[in-house]
C-alpha cells in the first residue's frame, strides 16, 4: 500500500472517530439541536474563513498563485462534469421542482471546508497544495453563493440575482478577498496576529467533523435508504467520476494537482448546501439525507478512490 492510501486511510480513521463522538455527543444530548445551529454558525463565519485567510496570506505567494492557470481551467471543467452529472441523474429518477433543484446543487458541490481542505494538507506538505486550496476555494465560493443560491432558490417567485450577489458578501469570501489583497500587496501581518488566527483556523477539522457526526445523528434514516436516487449519485460522484478525473487530468496537471482536484471531486456532499436550502425554503430534509449518506459513505470511498488511482500511477 502506498504512503499517500496509507495517510487517507489513517485520516479518514479520524474522521470517522470524531463524527462518532458527534453522533454520541448529539444523541446523548450533550449537543442539543439549537447547539448543533450555533456550532454551525460559529465553523462558518469564525473558524473556516481564519483557516482559509491563514492558508492563503501565510502559505501562498503571488508568483506560486498566478502559475496555477492550468489547475484553474480543471477546476472549471470538474464543476461542468459534477453539474452534469447531477442534471442526468436527477431526470434519470425524475425528480422535480425544489428537489431536483437541491439535487444538482448536492451533487455539484463537495465539502471542502468541512473535509476537503483537513484531508488535503494532512497529505501533501508541498506548497502547491496551498495553492491549490486557494484557486478551488475562490471558484467553488464563486458559484457556490450564485449558481448555488440560484438552485437553492429559483422556485420562489421573488427569487433575483441581485439576492445571489448579496449572499456572496459573507465571512469566508471577505476572508479570501482580505488574505489576496495581502498576499498581492505583500502586507506583513504581526506573527501574535497570524498566530492566533491560524490557531483558530486549526479547530476546524475537528469541530467540523463533529458538527457532521452530531447533525447525522438526526436524520430519519427509515426514510433516506427508500430513496434510489441518494445511493445513485453517491455512487457516481464518488467512485466513478473522480476516476474519470484522475485519467482525464494526466494531460492537462502535474501529478500533486491532479491527485487534489481527484480527492475534492470525490468528496461527500457541502454541509452549507442544506444551510442555504433551509434560508431559501427549499427541501433542505432531502438536502439532509443526501449529505448523511454521501458522509457516511465517505468513509469507505475515499480511501478506495485514493487505492484505484495509486493502481492507475
């Protein structure tokens, strides 16, 4: 087994014990539901944008940013195929209206702040995975808070794209729009300052996943396995396409890049797409059953993912 499968199997290990401390915490009522809201709202406006501003004002350069023209376009092509996707699945089951809408966002958008960005510099140390995290990270808040909201929303009649513009003034854009302007302008920033925001920054894999574990332990589980259309694209987004990825990336990315945007493809469904579905009124229960599915099966499919592509190297 090669040392990269061997650290996601020893990190998603990790995952998976403190999802379990969650479901545990949450069940044993040590995290209420309205704990389990606050926890939510402190990960996505305090803990992920300092973890995000310190990945890129401390770890990125302008030189190694602006060489990362070519990780940029398979970013673009990979959100095309996931859209894709989740268009041809959701009339393959012919899903309808608001749920169909919640679909494609799902299978569109991976859970980088939650999962991605803790499994990814847990494996690579070299700096161009902070490069990477930086150029997915500014694309996937770019459509999450457009083409997401739009998704997430259309179905109501006051629905407007000036709504979707609002909503992409928020803590973790401001935090990257913050961290460029000092990494362009090469700001120096007080090392008790970065210190402390990258401290902060740290928590995030671990109350994150505890923050899954416990949401998970509130899903009607009866209900979601009766549903075909959760395990289909389960199955697709994250076994088949990040290995249709993998193959496709040989010709345009360096083998680090490649193997980042195969694992983020891969991973389980964004916990903030259920978040904007329940703000919009959508069918933010269904956005719930597909997240708890897509995480649990996380466990298993990361680690398979990461044993085919060291097999096709």
């Amino acid at each position: 087994m090669s040392g990269q499968v061997v650290v996601v199997v020893n990190q998603v290990t990790i995952f998976a014990i403190l999802m379990a401390i969650g479901f545990i915490s949450a069940k044993t009522k040590v995290l209420t539901k309205s704990g389990l809201d606050d926890l939510s709202r402190l990960i996505v406006r305090i803990i992920l944008p300092a973890l995000i501003f310190s990945i890129v004002a401390e770890g990125v350069t302008v030189e190694e940013f602006l060489i990362s023209g070519r990780f940029a376009i398979g970013v673009v092509l990979c959100f095309c195929l996931l859209i894709l996707n989740g268009i041809v699945i959701s009339k393959l089951f012919r899903l309808k209206g608001k749920t169909a809408n919640v679909f494609i966002a799902l299978a569109t958008f991976g859970n980088m702040g939650f999962m991605g960005i803790p499994l990814i510099l847990e494996i690579f140390k070299d700096p161009v995975a902070q490069v990477c995290i930086s150029v997915f990270t500014l694309v996937d808040m770019a459509l999450l808070w457009t083409l997401g909201v739009y998704l997430c929303s259309r179905h109501k009649e006051n629905s407007t794209s000036w709504n979707a513009i609002k909503n992409m003034v928020n803590p973790t854009t401001v935090a990257l729009l913050i961290a460029f302007t000092i990494m362009f302008f090469r700001i120096p920033i007080p090392n008790l300052l970065m210190d402390t925001i990258s401290g902060i920054g740290g928590t995030a894999k671990y109350l994150t996943l505890i923050y899954l574990g416990g949401s998970l332990a509130y899903v009607a589980v009866g209900k979601t396995i009766k549903k075909q259309s959760i395990f289909a694209v389960t199955a697709i987004k994250m076994l088949v396409l990040p290995v249709i990825v993998y193959y496709f990336l040989g010709f345009l990315l360096p083998q680090i890049p490649r193997t980042i945007l195969t694992l983020i493809v891969g991973l389980p469904s964004m916990t903030t797409v259920a978040m904007v579905a329940k703000a919009y009124q959508s069918d933010d229960e269904f956005a719930t059953e597909i997240i708890f599915v897509t995480t649990l099966a996380s466990i298993i499919t990361i680690p398979i993912v990461s044993i085919m592509i060291s097999i096709i190297n």
